[in-house]
DNA sequence: CATGAATGAGAGTTCATTCAT
DNA sequence: GATGAATGAACTCTCATTCAT
C-alpha cells in the first residue's frame, strides 16, 4: 500500500502545487518541476505527461476537499464557519491558485470550471435559503446573494497575489456579508 | 506630428489588444503580432522591443482614459453613471484584458496595479464620502463599500471570460451596489 | 533443458515478431516488447540487451527452418512445393518481416544478408541445373532465372505491406516462372 | 523570381534527399539535415515543419520528372529507352530512395504509392499492347508481364543498397525482359 | 526605414538502459 | 531471478531577437 511510485507522485504535485502558487500555470514547466522535486525528465514523465495533467489532479484534489459540507448546524454556525475559512484562504496568498486556475481555464477548460461554480452557487443558495427558513438570516434574494459571496471572493483570491493587502480587506469581506444577512 | 510612425504604433496597439484580450499575456508572442499587424519582424521591433513593453504603453492609455473623472453633478448621477459603465464592461468580456493583466502583473509588475487601485479606491471613496455628506446615500463605511465595489467588480471581470454568465449576473451587482448605497 | 528461461525466451521472440512484422524494425520500443509480453523492463533485459539482439535471433530462427530443403523429389516436384510456400508468404502480409529486415539490413547489417541471398541463390541454382539435367525444366540460365525469381519474390513480399494487391499477382509470380521453366 | 527562401528551400531539399538515401527516412532527423545543411533549427523549421513534409516534397518533384513518357516512337525504342533507365537506376545505389519510400508508405502513408503504382502499370501494360499491335512484341499477358517488370525491379531497387551486387545483376534484369518480349 | 532569413536557447517528449530492492 | 523507478541523451519544435540587404 503506498508503494514507492505513489509517494512519488505524491511529492510531485506537492512540489508542483506551489510552483502554481508562485508563477501561475504556463509559467510553470516540466523543467521547473523537475529541478524543484530532484527528479530527472524522464523520471517525471513516468508519472505525469504534462503540466496539464498534474494541474488537474491537483485542482481534483482540492476541490474534491472543498466539497466536503458540513453536517447538522444551524444555518448561522455553518455561515460562519464558512466565512472563517473563505478569510484564511485570502489572506493566504502563497498558496492561492487563483492565477493558475484562470489561466487553465482560460486555455479551453472552461466547463470544468463552470461546473464547480454551478455547484458552489447551488451550495450557497441552499444555505441561505434555509437560513431564511428558519429565520436566523434576514431576507435577500438568494441567487443575487450567492453571486455577492462568490465574486467578491474571486476578486479578493486573485488580486491578493498581486496587491498587497491592507490587513482588513478580508474582515471587509466578512462583515460585509454578516451585515447583509444576520441582525445585528 | 502624428507622422507614420506614430500611426503605426498606434496600429500596433490596437492590434495587441485585441491579442490580449483574446489570449491574455503570455500566450501572444511577437509572431502574433506581426501576423496581426501586417508588419515583419523587424518591423515590429523597431517600435517596440517586446510584448511587455506593448502591454503596458496599452495599460497606460486605457487608464488614463479611465481616469477622467467626471465634473460637476450629483453623487447619485455620477455613481449611476459609474455603474453603468462597469455594467457595461462586466458583459463584454470579448474586450476583457483581465487574463492578460492578471498575467503580466503576476510577472512582476505588482507595483503598477497596486497604484491604480489604491487610485480607484481614493476616488470611489471620495464620491461615497460626498454622497453621504449630502445625504444622497445612506451611511456606510466607505473604505469598505469601495472594496465591495472594486473586488466584486474584479471577480466578475475575470470570470466572464470563462463562465458563461447568466443575463442577471451584471443586473445583480448594480442593484446590489445601489441598494446599499440609496433609498430605495 | 528447456527451463523456464527458455520458454520465456521464446515468447519474447514470438511476441516481438508480431511487432516487427506489424512496425518494421525501428519502430519497435524495447517498452513495445514489454507491453506484449507483460515482461518488465528489468525482466527483458535479463533475457536480451537490445531490439538488434532479439530481431537477430528471429532472423537466425526463420532462416534455419527456411534452409531445410527437400530430400529426393523430382525437380517439378520440389519446384512446385518451393513456389507454393511463395506463393502463400507473398499473400500473407501480416506476418511479412520485410520491411524490419530491410530497415535492419540498412542499418549496418548488410554481410549477414548477402550470405542469405547467396545461400539462396545458390540452392535455387542448383535445382535448376538438375531439373536441367533431368530434362524436367526447360534450358534457361540459372543464375539469371534465380535471381528473376529471387527478386521478383523480394519486390512482391515488401511492396505487398503497403499496396493493396489484386487477387492474381502471386498467381502472376507463380505462373511467370512456371512457364519459363516447364512445357507448357 | 527565385529568391534567398527558394534557394534554401533547394539546398534543403538537395541535402535531405541525400541523407534519406544514405539512411532511410524514419533514421533521418532534422537535426540531421540542420547540419548537412549548415542551418539553425529554427532556420530549417521556417522551411519545413518536419521530414514528412520535406520527403513528400522530394518525392513530388521526383514522380513529377519520371512521368513525362516518351513522344512518338516505336514500341520497341521506347521499350530500350525505359530499360535502360531502369538500368542504371538499379546499379545507382547511393541515390535510391527506396528504402526511405518503403518506411514512408508503411507509416500510413500507402494511398499515395498505390497510386503511383497503379499509374506506372497503366503505363507499361499500355506500351505492352501497342507493341503487341504493332507486332514489336511477343505475344504477351500484358498484366502479368507489367508486374514482373514492376516487382522485379522494385526487388532490384531495394536489395541494392543491402546487397553487392555482382555486375550482371542489371543486365540480368534488361535482357529477361527483351527476351521475353522482342524475337531474338 | 523595412524586410524576412537566420540564429540559438530552451521547452516538450521519448527511449534505451541501469540499478536498488 | 524479477521489478519498476529513475536516469540522461537525443529528438522535435517554438520563439524572441538579430542582421545583412
């Protein structure tokens, strides 16, 4: 079980997760994650055939983390729990994937990419209106609301990279969203 | 001047952009550009010594056009009006150079992009600060409506590229914003 | 005699056959004869050291079952049962070796096949002058009659890989030569 | 008219045609018509974009010269005339493409020597039966006779470069075919 | 000024071959 | 004996960039 091949793949898509990180997808190369791991060319494209593939094992990895949803809370402990994550994964900018990922998509993996947010905006719309439900969130429009906490976070994820962040742009984010739906 | 040197160049940039916007920064390589343009190699590189160079002189009069702040009239006007440019701007992802900014930031050039936040920000921050201070909106904190406003705003541009938006998608984040910001 | 190094040996050689005859020579892997034999790498290489090595055993094989020549016949016997076994080789594409033989031969292997067709040539000589000398043939030059059939074979076999024949061209080989050495 | 590009182009092909000879095709890299050639790499690929495409080209100007046959004259002329091309043809083993030809239609590409083959024995079989008419020629099966004359030469053609041949090998072939057709 | 031929560095990829386990 | 992980050399191909004309 884990023979040595699996550790080895293992640490390739570690390696090349944070060259992703750092230089977005194109810029990364077979070359740069040969010299980042120790493996040699040939010892590399045994595992994977291309930065491509690893890339989408990565992202297959992470979101299949991401999907893992809470069990049985109220809509508010869930809620913030939610946001709490979201606000670590801003300001965590060394290990955002953002530019990698829109690079890939934007290389003709659109549906990918469309799927997953399809999901996510189906996610969040169940949250909330269940929390409507039960009164525990002021009343919104759901869809609008999603689209709020879904693209104000891709704007936040991705220029995080590149701008450098006053220290409560990502409390903004979050209060911003508890004011919308919780009282105060 | 305006000699024929100055209409090429323009002709070059015009051109560029479309590249960029097409297939964002890294992916456009000279050759493209010749192909494009019509010129040859040489050509080419007696305007400009490389994409980057072409990239940001694109940069530079696209927000110096977008700097042109308006002059006098209401908070609730100009804001209206802001916001139906973004609106504008948020569908017509043919025209996007968000891939293409996000990459050549992302190669070093944060500094640049830095600035011209911070800019939209001080002046977004300026209009709320005087639509309150005339009682045409309701009070908010500026500093963090103006991130709603720009990052949300980012998000959307980068991912109309790629996802297929809904036809309320732009609806959604101006009515947003006025909701927040104006009686209804 | 005959261990287990022997058979596997042997299902090297059977298998690697298959892909000669399907690839010509060059563009047989040392990874396409593991694939086909479910051998590992480590595994083929304990047996032979090289595609060279494997093909030239084959070839070693092939031609000794093809030197075994006929006992006491009559010339028109043997002759008829030589141009049968022709006949059915120039149909059989599948497994025709010629262009591996040929590429290999090209590759620096020339005396080996020089000896063969000079061993050829000289058997066919042979049953000539004695068909000849029997009265059974009737008078040609032998060393121009063997080398029409020789190469006239060689043309077929190769070109048989690549061109769709028409039903009759073995029947052709085989007919041409029987009415130049038999009465009709 | 004939400018620096298609003097290259020339050399290119003057030169690759040269080492297809000498090597086959599959053995052929660009790398080595790079040097044969005294180009760059990116050099060569502003010609060709691989040796696929360089050989098709050297074989169109090839077949393109082989096909203009003969005006008026008699069958018996022409017959000479095209024997003794063949001739020579044969016994210039360091210009023979055919082993180069013969990987090149095994690696899918069949349709095109189909073709040719199916021209030249329309061609032959019609030189045939005009001699025929004309009582030049023995009476003959025109289809079997042309496949003689196809395979035994392409039999000659390809053992050439693999064989020594001794001197009458050529002259074997001329005077087998003028035996069978023209009265002693 | 402009052309386009040519260079050369470097990415992608494939394989024969070795070697620790 | 057998495995399959790993190496490294060689090949294909692409571009930014230069330079003679």
């Amino acid at each position: 079980m884990g023979g040595k091949g699996t550790k080895t793949k293992e640490k390739i898509r570690q390696q090349a997760r944070r060259l992703f990180a750092e230089k977005g997808f194109q810029a990364v190369t077979m070359s740069d994650i040969c010299e980042r791991t120790g493996l040699s060319r040939g010892g590399l494209y045994r595992y994977y055939s291309g930065t491509g593939q690893i890339f989408s094992e990565i992202l297959v990895e992470e979101y299949a983390a991401a999907n893992k949803m809470e069990g049985e809370s109220s809509a508010r402990t869930v809620l913030e729990h939610l946001l709490e994550t979201l606000r670590t994964e801003i300001m965590d900018k060394e290990r955002s994937l953002s530019l990698a990922i829109y690079e890939y998509a934007s290389l003709g993996n659109e549906t990918f990419f469309a799927e997953i947010h399809a999901g996510a905006k189906k996610r969040w719309m169940h949250l909330l209106e269940y929390g409507m439900k039960t009164g525990e969130f002021k009343p919104v429009d759901a869809g609008q609301m999603s689209e709020l906490i879904l693209y104000y976070y891709q704007g936040l994820r991705m220029w995080s990279r590149v701008i450098p962040f006053e220290k409560q742009t990502a409390e903004y984010y979050v209060s911003t969203i508890k004011q919308m739906l919780l009282e105060e």
